[in-house]
C-alpha cells in the first residue's frame, strides 16, 4: 500500500467524516499524505533507496500476521454449497469482480455454536439481502459455502465489498474456535490464498480491525489472540495442539441436545454498525439503536413466492394496508383434495361465481399456502387486504393447508410442520400471541365450516398446530427426522409411503443442519454430499441414524411402507 491508499471516510459513504477540511480549504488530506511518504521514506521497511547494499542484514520481523511463506498449492476442502438454501433476495446482491477482492474477514456468529445455520442467515435477510458470510465454519469444523464469492450483500462497506467473509460458529469473548474450526479455518483461508494471488496473511483480519465492533470476539486481538493462533496455522500449514486446552469452554463436540442459553445475537450485533434506511454507515458514527434480539429464536423458514405467477382478474385490485396494522392469522383449509393446488384455487377465487352470491375477486385471497408435501408458497404479499375473513380482512394474515378436513381427516405431518414453522415466523415479525392465532370459523361473523370439523373437535388438529408451533419457538429439537436428498425425492416419497407419515408424524425435509438437531435420523440421502459424509456428520452430533437409501430393487418408499404395516418406526434402531 502506498500513500494513496489512505482516502477519508467521505470518499467510501455518503458522510461528512473526517470533516469538510479534509479535502477544501486548508486540506489536511494533503498534509497527512506528505507526512505518510515522509515516514515511509525514513522507515526501515520501505524499499532499499538506489545504491543500497542489498546483501546486508535486515532486523528479521517475527509478527506472524506479516512473515509470508513461500506459497505451497492448497487444494479445495471438503465444502458443502447451501447457498440456494438458506434465505435470500439473488437479485438485490451485488457483483464484484475478483480484482475487487483485497481482504479476508473474519466473523463470529455471537450465538451459541449449536444454532442453526438457517437460524443465523435468517437473522442477516431481515436487514439485507442474505446471510452477510461467503463460508460459515461449523463447531465441528464442517465448512458451509453461504454465498457465491463474486456477490456481496452490500456495494460500499470496504469490509464486506472488497472481502471475502468467513463467519465461524460461536462466541468468542471468553472461549476460541474448536480444533477443527481452527483446522477448517486454515485449510479454507490457504485456498482462497491460491485462488485470489493477491491475498496475503496482512489481508486476514478481524471485523473489529475495520469498524468499533465485538466480532469475532475479544479473544481475536487480545487473550488469547486466536488471530495469531489461525494466522499461524496458514502460514505453517500445521493443525495448533493447543487450542483445546486454552479454551476449556470451547468443546469440539457440543451436547446438539443443549437448548440455546441466549438469543440469538448474529446479525443484530453485525448490524448495530449498520444505520439509514439501507443499513449503511451514516455520517460516520455507528448506529446506536437498540436490537431486542429475543425475537431472533424463529428462523425465517423457506418460502417459495409464487404470487406472480397465479392467475389475477384483468380489472380488480386488491387495497394496500398498513403492515402495523396486522394483528392475527387465520387458518383455512381450501376443502378440495390435498392434490389441488393454488393455481386452480386462484382461478376459482377471481371466477365471479353468481350461484354461491360471489363476486370476482382480483386473485387468490390466502396469503400463504401450504401444499401436501408441506412446501411454503406465498401467494399474495402480506401488505395486500385480500378476501379470505368477512370483516377482518384488514388485519388478518391468511395461511390455507390444502385438503378437506372434515370427517376424521387432518393435514399430513409434514403441513403441519411447516404451518407451524411459518406461522411461528409470522409471530415473531409482527409480535402476535398464539391467542392471535385462529381458525376461520372463530372469527366473529363467520359461521363456516372452514378450517373443518377437525379443528377444534374429533381429531382437533389446532391442538397439534399449536404445539408445533409452541415446539419451534421454544427451540425444541424434532425427536425424528426423516432427511431427503432434493425436493423431488421428498415430494414422491411422502405421497407414496403417507401412511408411514400419518402413523409416525416424523419431520421430514432436506436440509442437513435441521436434521443434526434432532434425536433419530432417518437417512434418505443428503443432496449435495455423500451419504457416507453425512452419516458421519450425524454420529458426529449425536444423532441415531437409520440408513434408508433407494436401491435398484428396493425404493425408499417401499421400505417405510413395509414399516408401517409391521408398526416399526425404524429398520435398525430401537427407539429408547
């Protein structure tokens, strides 16, 4: 870096720091920039003048964040891509080219090491347009990639354009990194150094080197200085024998069964230095405001937006409300076959239909839909007052389960849990109680059979709602988690072995991080890594596994169907 490189604040943001004589005036820019050059002149560190013996000794510098190693190719580590599976907006992302890249920073997420990784990237999409971190390292060392490394969620805060971040699992004032979080650390960090040529161990730093902040902890400068511990293990390419013993809080296997002992702090903490209606520095001073980070427990689940897409009345428009304005949620069924889905009820909602009395609507009146393979569509913005309650349309938030609840019949378990996972969510944004929570037919005005006569008698599936949805706030881990490799595989299965689902009530979906929550694991396939991978990330958690593969003569399906008529949860395990 030269002298040039040393520019104010108010040529990086919209700001008036370091003040308007920086530049104008008596332009002290100029006179901090001779004062530079003079320094570096002088200083021994700056390149030998002409003439200069350059065979004569130097004082040798033992800092190791600035004794570079001769380069040795660093191949790739084992590194899962969930990028499309966590939340975020593609298209509010920025593109940077690699010459852009100049840092690598590091992060720690301020939560306990066992919160979900979906958890800690729905916190950062409340504020921007995904989770802020290329990588995310695990507490057992398992690296995540989180967002492309040409994307940043943000064009102008040095430290997130021009970087490449890692965000590592923990909190780091008392404790470091596991070993294998250090070990994954180096091996991912030696990579990127062979990827990116123009890194070096000067570009890894700490988000509190950038900006007044905790992360990645106070252990990273001072302590136990895990800067130099991980600087060290990339510049030798050796694993540190230690870090156990100097962190006796950090366990490289946490109990998975342990309940979170705060909130979340994640992104609040990232984003008290982020102020303004984009949640930028603003004039140069940090944003003060205070983040009730309690209301982070409740992950943004993942919702397909399908509202463009469905049918709308040519003429008819929906009135706009006021987002403060929502205070409950109903719940509908659409009383048609589980295997009906929003396309066809949207054109039933804006067809005018003169023998029932009603009129056209401008389109599909839920806001949100809860196919029979559990997946979560939203179907109208949440800001339009659509038609779903008679005289509560202008506060209420409509979550319809496909299928026809009467007579004994009830949502399959994956709808339910998804419901309850949306619904929780939903709870969480706009401060609602469960009591906000109601069925069609307990709206007042409303004498419809709508959410069926299952809800609150026979079978009353508003009980099971509930408690799912009380079982997500609370942070309870599922008891068995039944993981898919891909949407596809899921979608057949629960369609083809339902009675399995029905009998068990097993949580069922893809995302590996959900499942190493849980007690017992049925394993399908895991997409984007090996089976074998993921058994051993499983037992590495704690998890009881029961392997459940297709084969070429034997489907999944086939095999959890034989289970349910022989009233056995699992192949190989006994449920203790």
């Amino acid at each position: 870096m030269t002298a040039e490189n040393v520019v104010g604040m108010c040529e990086l943001l919209d700001t008036s720091s370091p003040g308007s004589t920086f530049d104008t005036g008596p332009a002290w820019k100029g006179t901090l920039s001779e004062r530079i050059v003079q320094f570096l002149t002088d200083s021994p560190l700056s390149p030998p003048a002409e003439g200069h013996d350059e065979g004569a000794p130097e004082a040798p510098d033992e800092s190791p964040a600035l004794t570079e190693p001769e380069r040795i190719p660093a191949p790739k580590p084992p590194v899962e891509d969930v990028v499309e599976r966590l939340p975020r907006d593609p298209q509010r992302l920025v593109q940077r080219e690699v010459d852009d890249v100049e840092f690598i920073v590091i992060n720690h997420t301020a939560a306990p090491p066992i919160t979900p990784l979906q958890t800690i990237a729905a916190a950062f999409h409340r504020r921007l347009p995904g989770i802020l971190y290329q990588f995310f390292i695990a507490s057992n060392g398992a690296i995540y990639q989180t967002q492309p490394l040409m994307e940043v969620v943000d064009g102008r805060v040095p430290y997130i354009a021009r970087a490449i971040n890692i965000g590592f699992a923990g909190e780091f004032s008392d404790d470091i990194p596991t070993p294998s979080q250090i070990k994954s650390g180096r091996q991912l960090i030696s990579w990127l150094m062979e990827e990116f040529p123009q890194l070096t161990l000067a570009s890894i730093r700490g988000v509190n080197e950038f900006i007044n902040h905790t992360s990645p902890g106070e252990q990273w400068l001072q302590g136990r200085r895990w800067k130099d511990i991980l600087i060290d293990a990339v510049r030798t390419g050796a694993d540190p024998t230690t870090t156990a013993e100097a962190s006796p809080g950090a366990a490289a296997d946490p109990d998975p069964k342990a309940q979170p002992a705060a909130a979340v702090q994640t992104a609040n903490e990232m984003m008290e230095v982020q102020g303004g209606k984009e949640g930028l520095l603003q004039g140069g001073e940090l944003d003060a405001q205070e983040r009730h980070v309690e209301r982070e427990l409740v992950a943004r689940p993942q919702i397909r937006d399908i509202s463009h897409d469905l049918p709308r009345h040519p003429a008819l428009q929906y009135r706009r409300r006021q987002l403060a304005a929502i205070t409950h949620i109903a719940v509908h069924h659409t009383a048609l076959p589980p295997h009906v889905g929003p396309e066809q009820v949207a054109q039933a909602h804006v067809a005018e239909d003169l023998d029932r009395g009603k009129s056209a609507w401008s389109g599909i009146g839920y806001h949100y839909f809860i196919p029979a393979d559990g997946e979560i569509l939203q179907t109208q913005p949440v800001e339009l007052r659509t038609h779903h309650v008679d005289r509560h349309n202008s506060y209420a938030i409509g979550v319809a389960f496909a299928g026809s609840f009467m007579n004994g019949a009830t949502p399959l378990p994956q709808q339910i849990h998804s419901g309850a996972r949306l619904i929780a969510w939903l709870m969480q944004e706009f401060e609602l109680q469960l009591t906000d929570v109601l069925g069609h037919n307990e709206f007042s005005y409303n004498a419809t059979p709508c959410p069926g006569s299952e809800w609150l008698e026979g079978n009353r599936w508003r009980d099971s709602l509930m408690a799912e949805i009380e079982r997500v706030q609370n942070g309870i881990p599922p008891y068995h988690y039944v993981l898919f490799p891909s949407d596809e595989s899921m979608s057949e299965t629960l369609t083809g072995a339902s009675h399995y689902f029905d009998e068990f009530k097993p949580v069922a979906g893809t995302f590996l991080e959900d499942a190493l929550q849980a007690r017992y694991v049925t394993l399908v396939g895991a997409g984007t890594i090996s089976t074998a991978e993921a058994e051993r990330r499983l037992a590495d958690a704690g998890v009881e596994i029961d392997p459940l593969e297709d084969s070429d003569t034997i489907s999944a399906t086939h095999r959890l169907l034989q289970l349910a008529h022989d009233g056995r949860r699992f192949r190989s395990l006994l449920e203790s």
